[in-house]
C-alpha cells in the first residue's frame, strides 16, 4: 500500500522527495506515467523505496545455477570486465571456453581503438585553464561506452576510485593527464604504477606532495600511500610516516605558479631532503620510489590489493582461502596486478552462484550500459555524465581520498529515482529499436533472461497494453531491479 497522502495548507513547503520516505506513489510521478507507471509500481513492488536495499539483495539468491548457461557466462564477464556485451558480443563469447572467454578480454592490446580515437572530441591541455570539467567527465564516459577494449576502461575506472584525485583540487587537464595514465598502466606492475602516480600532476596537487619541502615535509601523500594504498592500517608507524613523507621530497610542478594547470612534473634537488631516513626499520638516503619498493612486496599490501580486486570483479568479503590465493599470485607474478585478475576471472569463485548479481551497478556502470543498449550521440555524453551526480558519482570527483563506498550504497529512494529517470530519458532519446523487440527478447538481452516472475509479468503487461511503443518497453527493462545488479 501506499503511504498515505498528507495535506498541507498552501503557506506550507512540502519537505523536499530526497528528505523523505519515498513511496511507491513517487516514483509513478516522477519516473513515468500511465501505464508505464502502473508497472513500476509491479517492478518494485512495496509498501515505499526505503525497502528498495533489501529488494535489490534479494534478487541475488533467485537465480541458482544461472551461470551454467554459457551465453549467461559470457554476460556475466562482460558486465563484470568492461559495462555489458551487446547481442554480438555475448554470442561470440558464449561459443567460447571460460579461458578463452578470459583470453580475449585479456588480450585487449591486440584490438583496435581507431574507431573510438577518431569519434572523441581533441581535448585542449594547451591552452591557459586547460578543458573543463564537462569536457573530460564526456570525454571518459564516451570511451566506456565505445570503447572496444572494455578491460582497459573498467581498470581505469578501478583506479580512480583507489588511487583517488578529484576536481575539488586538482584541474580538469590534470585529471585528464591521470586518467590517461591509469589507462597506459591498467595491469602493469603496482610498483610502477605507484611511482608513476606519486609524480602525476592530480595526484601531487590533490595530497600536496607539490607542498611537500626539504625541511617542511607534508605528510598528506606519505599517509594515504599506507593508509588506503598499500598496507592499511597497523603496518606502520608515525615515524615511518614521517620518514615516507621526508623521501617523497623533491618533486615539484613544472611553472608551479599555475598549480591547478600543470600538467607536468618535475624534481628539482634543491626540494629533495637527502639526508638518512629511517623506514620500516631500515636507514638510507631514501627517495620515494625507494619508499614504494619496500611497501609493495610487503604481504599486508598483496592482500589489501588482491581484496580489492576481488571485490571489484567478482563479489565483496572473499573467502581468506581466496584472498591467500590471489595474494600469493600478486608476489609471486612480482606484484604484476594484470596477473591477479586474469586469475580473478579463472577461478570458480567468479563463476559462483555467490559471484551472480552479488554487485549494485555503480552509476558509472550503469549509466555506460544504458547508452551501450540505447545509443547515444556525441552531445548525449554530456548531459548523461551530468544527470550521474543525483545517481551518487560524478567522474573525477570522489568525496573523499577514500574513493566511493560503493556496493549497496549505490542505492536508496532518491538514488533509485534517478537512475529510473536517466533510463526513461535515454531510452526516449536513442534510437527505437528495429525490428521491435519481445520481452523476451529484451529480458535475454539486458538481464540474462533470468528475471523474477514479478518482473516478468510487469513487463508483459506493459506490452500487451503499448504493443507500438519499443521505446517504452525499453525504459521498463532497464528499469527493473535486475538491471541494477551487475
């Protein structure tokens, strides 16, 4: 049932939807009208949207045994490697085994991009201010959408929501220059790649290594490289924090009076502390990559990153048998991150019913899926990357140094709303598919074709009532609580 009206005189301002439980009734006013109201209210069946969390973890224990479907298999690993497969993509992959699945998705360098290089926009790093923010958030969406190497944008993003910088301090050109950097580096080695992003323009405005002086040092970078980089909490001390801090000394920006729009670094030895340093118990005349070469290999780093990855791929909380796999995997490959999740995508566990729709899309995932099902132009990209910020995520701008919490936070009433929004906008505004598509069809498409009987019978219904409205049909599929789950 629904919650129950509530009058007010007309001096009275109603509370704002996103302070208030949010009621079956709201969505039919703001996601759709009509009849296509009427099966929201059967898609997400309830007494409101605050029991919409609950809803969507439930959906994950209603399909046992769906990934025994090879064409299952290979949507699964689409969605989970890249943000979905087209009709195409999951039938070329279904023929294949799960190794050769992970082959191809692996071997990603071997694919051309020209087609995607030659449709972006030319961002200009060039000129005084650089691009904007707008610019680049379109920019990146536009590459997960058509990108035809999925891995290589899925670990980009992996990146941007650990080793995090954002728009609050660092510039758009600068974020840009670190996303590319991310992208070149997606499955290198972690040492590389840390002391290739301890240098990185964003990253040096964003935790002030470029205030970090011989004789001042600013510990921002030395923590978090401990804190949420590497080792976490409990495998350092304040001195070696200190220490970390005085080695990472010497790097500057290059013509720093433009902090926000230098793109390029620089070590100047003037900066540099080149005295005796004491780390983790040993003394030299450290510098930062020395700092990185001693965390890197520590175990406690090997299983904080291989979790990570885990829980990015496949589901949260893996089993301690796991972890101690893809740890001994990450040293024994000599820290190589690519090693880690081509065995990420191997093992059973990936292919578990515990794996299946165990993850809430990101606004990210499911804003580039959606334009993946429904098309989008070149001026699509920027009003889809702005209507992601009511979803919870604006690229290039995480809340914190922490990244996003991700997983079920993703949705709530308000969020919810939004994403339903976004759907019904971009399947409006793409083109109608042809032929019209059955719910069936749609249902294998989109979701797998495993759908509850709820969401079945909501979709039907919808049809046999606008038997000439594909486009319509379309919304109502992305709309369903399956089509969150990754």
């Amino acid at each position: 049932m629904d919650d129950a009206a509530t009058s007010s005189s007309p001096a009275t301002k109603p509370t704002p939807v996103w302070r208030r439980p949010v009621s079956r009734r709201a969505v039919l006013a703001t996601g759709a009208a009509g009849a296509g109201a009427a099966a929201l209210a059967v898609l997400w069946k309830g007494t409101d949207l605050s029991q919409v969390l609950d809803r969507v973890r439930d959906l994950t224990h209603d399909y046992q045994g769906a990934l025994s479907n090879p064409r299952v298999r290979a949507a699964h690993l689409l969605r989970r490697a890249g943000f979905g497969g087209t009709v195409s993509e999951i039938d070329r992959l279904a023929g294949m085994t799960s190794t050769m699945m992970t082959q191809t998705i692996f071997d990603y360098q071997k694919t051309s991009n020209a087609t995607l290089e030659g449709k972006l926009p030319t961002l200009d790093l060039m000129s005084a201010k650089g691009p904007t923010a707008g610019a680049v958030q379109a920019w990146w969406l536009q590459r997960m959408v058509q990108t035809a190497r999925p891995l290589e944008e899925k670990m980009t993003l992996f990146w941007h929501g650990l080793l995090t910088s954002g728009l609050d301090k660092a510039g758009p050109g600068q974020m840009y220059v670190q996303n590319q950097l991310f992208r070149k580096m997606a499955l290198a080695t972690f040492d590389d790649l840390l002391k290739a992003v301890s240098k990185d323009p964003a990253m040096m405005v964003y935790l002030d290594t470029e205030n970090n002086r011989k004789g001042k040092p600013n510990e921002n970078y030395a923590r978090e490289l401990m804190e949420l980089f590497t080792t976490g909490i409990g495998h350092y001390t304040e001195d070696d924090v200190r220490e970390s801090a005085r080695a990472f000394t010497g790097w500057t920006l290059k013509g720093g009076a433009q902090q926000r729009y230098t793109t390029q670094s620089v070590f100047n030895a003037r900066y540099f502390d080149s005295g005796q340093k004491t780390f983790m118990g040993k003394t030299g005349n450290f510098k930062g990559d020395d700092i990185v070469e001693m965390l890197v290999p520590l175990r406690a780093t090997a299983e904080r990153l291989s979790t990570r990855l885990f829980s990015f791929f496949a589901y949260p909380n893996p089993e301690p048998e796991i972890m101690h796999h893809l740890a001994d995997t990450f040293q024994q490959s000599r820290y190589s991150v690519g090693a880690v999740v081509r065995e990420i995508f191997s093992i059973d566990a990936f292919y578990s019913t515990k794996a299946y729709r165990a993850l809430v899309k990101s606004p990210a995932e499911l804003t580039a899926q959606t334009l993946r099902a429904t098309g989008a132009d070149a001026k699509g990209f920027l009003a889809a990357a702005n209507a992601m910020a009511p979803m919870g995520q604006v690229l290039f701008y995480p809340p914190n140094v922490a990244g996003w919490p991700g997983g079920t936070s993703w949705i709530n009433s308000s969020t919810l709303l939004n994403r339903i929004n976004f759907a019904n906008t971009a399947a409006h505004r793409g083109s109608a598919p042809t032929p019209v598509p059955t719910v069936d069809q749609l249902a294998a498409n989109l979701v797998d074709g495993n759908v509850t009987s709820t969401t079945r019978d909501g979709l039907h219904a919808f049809a046999a009532a606008h038997p000439n409205d594909p486009a319509g049909l379309l919304f109502m599929a992305l709309a369903t609580p399956e089509f969150q789950l990754s």
